[in-house]
C-alpha cells in the first residue's frame, strides 16, 4: 500500500465510513480526518456525527455547509441546460458529487493531507464522480478507494469488524433499503426493489405521499424567474435553497416528483431505484413553460442538445472538464431572456404550467389567432413551402425521370 501521513476521508456517519476509518489507520498507518457535507441531507443525519467520527477513530471531523452553493452553483446552472437523465432522472445524486468532493479537497489542500478517501462501492457511478473530480481538482493526492481493497464484502462483517474493536455504532443488520439524500432529492434502492417485477410500497417512498392520498384539492403556486433562475415563490424573494426547500414542501405534500426508473449505471451495470424530486419537478416545468415563451425553435432545440448532453455529462461526473463548462456557459447565454413568471397546478404527483408571461416572449396573439387577423397574409405560404420542399421536389422528380 502507498504510504500516506494524512489522509480525509469523506465521511456520512454511516457504517461504511464508520468502519473506514479504523481500517484506514490499521492498513495505512495514517492520520484520519473525516470530511461532512451538509448538502440538506437532514438535520438527523448530522446529529452528533462529529463524536461518531472521533469514536472510531478520527483525529479531526470538519463541517461544510454546502446547502446553498449546491443550489446556487450547480443545481440552478443544471437546470438551465434542461438536464435528464435517460429521460426521466432529475440527477439527484450526482448533482451534489461534484461539490463535495471539492470541497472535500480544498479541506485536505488546508490540512496538508496527502491522500483522499471515500467510501464508494466497486459497482456504483460514484467512485468514479468523486476520483474524476479529485483527478481534476489534485491529482497530486493520493487516492484510496477501501472498498477496491478490503475483504469486507458484507453488512453483518463491517458490524463485527466494529464490534472486535468496541467502536460504536447505531447501524444494524435490519437496514433493508439504500438511500441517499440531499436538498435535491432521495434515492431509495435494494429490496423489493431489486426485482423488477415487484412493486415499490410505502417503505420506498420517503418525502412524497403517495399520489392516491395526496389532497383532492389542487394547490397553485407562483414562480418569479430571471435569466433562468427562480428568484421569488408566491410573491417571497428567495434565495436559491429557501426556493428548493419551499418547492419541496409543496411538492411532497402533493405526492408530486416521484419516479421509479431502472437506469444504466456508468459501470455498465443496470439498477433500480425510486427517486423523489419534489421541489425539483416543480422548478424544472416553471423554467420550461417560460423557454416555450421566449426561445425560437432553433434556440429551444440546441437547448434541447446541450440539456441531453450535459446529463451524461453530470450523471458520469464530468463536470470538471472544457465541454461541462462550455455546455453550461451555453445554456447560461440562452437563459438571458427567460425571464417571466409561471403559475403550477399541484395535483395528485402532478404539476401542470397553467399560466405564464414573459416581458420577451415570442408569442403573439395577434399572429397565433384562429381568428381573422390582419397581421398575416396566408398566401405567402405558399411561396415558403415550395422552397422549403424544394430539395423534395428535385428528387421526386428525378426518380421519375428513372
């Protein structure tokens, strides 16, 4: 193994990184300085993790609080490229690897660490978000990856591996879901859900009633943008997190922002997971109705480009590199003039743009009436379909000649 002095590990509290740190110090002979970020994970998540990572064995744990430059730097500019995954996954998860792992470095480059660690699993994308952003951001550090090198291969042997060396815990052998949460959203994978013909039930739903039981009365709210950024919800200057957490709230109580995808992992692996966005489904469609405004057709169809791009992009953990920049910078120019406000309906894990306006909106009354107007003459058409078939036109004519 290299030889390491100094090493911070990005740490959850969970068990993976509890028993981490004791093994690091065992095969490493180093000192171990746990990494948290607070990506709005929740409050109960971060309740006495710094004791939890001097217990097993850390020298030092230091707290980022990440909420709003999440928000601010990476969810808003994602948004503006109109990134999907495979059509229906918001990015939930690999939004926020990008940020920690920053962050991540700029605690080791301050402690003087000469290596970063996490606690990715051999099969997931993550590893290869977290080490592709190290590679860019220091690739002087060295880099440990417990899970490519330990024979732990199971929950009930990281539990005795604890247990032999009285380190507490509060993990159990009942954990039957993996979930991982942010302000963005909450995954929820393993159990039923690893086969593909069961349905998901109440326990693989965190956040979101259930649509069935959601209210049967639809809830409205306004959204203020500008340049592609929510600004202001119901008449209330926000910032980007106050935005995403109001939105979350309203979201889930109307069962809105679930999905149940089986997705294509970087690795090549197939996974299952159910996904709750709620805050960020109903932001998604408020910058959308007012692109629909403001965007030509061939504005909103390079949009449509740089936004499937830029979701392989994310979700593979390119986001520090020229083309994520590039792409971004992009969508960010597009966005100058989607500005506008937009009223959602809530209803039944539904949300539906019902109004919008924008002070640089393309749409004219006056040109889209079925009524009579005095504004277009439809003659002239014409004249553009002969040239716009024109191309058409010579080929036919030449098949004929054949």
């Amino acid at each position: 193994m290299s030889k390491v002095n100094k090493v911070v590990l990005a740490y959850s509290g969970g068990l993976d990184t509890s028993a981490i740190i004791p093994w690091l110090k065992e095969n490493y002979d180093c000192e171990v300085i746990a990494f948290v970020a607070d990506v709005g994970q929740g409050e109960e998540e971060l309740v006495g993790i710094e004791e939890k990572a001097l217990a097993s064995g850390a020298s030092a744990c230091y707290i980022a609080d990440l909420k709003e430059e999440m928000v601010k730097d990476y969810i808003y500019p994602s948004l503006k490229t109109g990134a999907v995954y495979e059509g229906k996954y918001l990015l939930g998860t690999s939004m926020a690897r990008p940020i920690i792992a920053k962050a991540q470095v700029e605690c080791a480059l301050e402690v003087g660490a000469d290596a970063l660690c996490h606690g990715c699993t051999g099969k997931g994308n993550d590893q290869v978000r977290f080490e592709s952003a190290y590679a860019a951001l220091a690739p002087q550090l060295t880099v440990i990856a417990p899970w490519r090198e330990w024979d732990l291969r199971s929950r009930e042997a990281l539990l005795d591996y604890l247990a032999e060396r009285k380190i507490p815990t509060t993990a159990t052998l009942e954990k039957i879901y993996s979930r991982d949460a942010n302000a963005w959203h909450i995954s929820t994978e393993g159990g039923v859900l690893e086969n593909t013909w069961n349905q998901s039930n109440e326990l693989c739903w965190v956040w979101t009633k259930d649509p069935e039981d959601a209210p049967n009365t639809p809830e409205e709210v306004s959204v203020l943008i500008e340049k592609g950024e929510i600004v202001a919800v119901d008449g209330k200057a926000m910032s980007p997190y106050e935005a995403l957490v109001y939105l979350n709230k309203k979201g889930a109580e109307h069962g809105v922002g679930r999905i149940d995808i089986v997705e294509n992992r970087l690795v090549g692996i197939k996974s299952r997971g159910c996904y709750e966005t709620p805050g960020g489904t109903i932001m998604m469609e408020a910058l959308r109705a007012v692109e629909q405004l403001v965007l030509d057709k061939e504005s909103f169809e390079f949009r449509e480009s740089i936004g499937l791009k830029a979701s392989h992009l994310i979700y593979d953990g390119r986001w520090f590199t020229p083309l994520c920049r590039s792409l971004l910078a992009a969508a960010d120019e597009l966005a100058q003039d989607v500005n506008g406000e937009v009223v959602l309906k809530l209803y039944k894990g539904q949300v539906t743009a019902v109004q919008k306006r924008s002070p640089n909106s393309l749409y004219s009354e006056e040109f889209a009436t079925f009524g009579e107007d005095e504004v277009y003459d439809h003659s002239h058409a014409g004249g553009f379909i002969r040239l716009y078939s024109l191309a058409s036109r010579i080929r036919a004519l030449n098949e004929q000649k054949k």
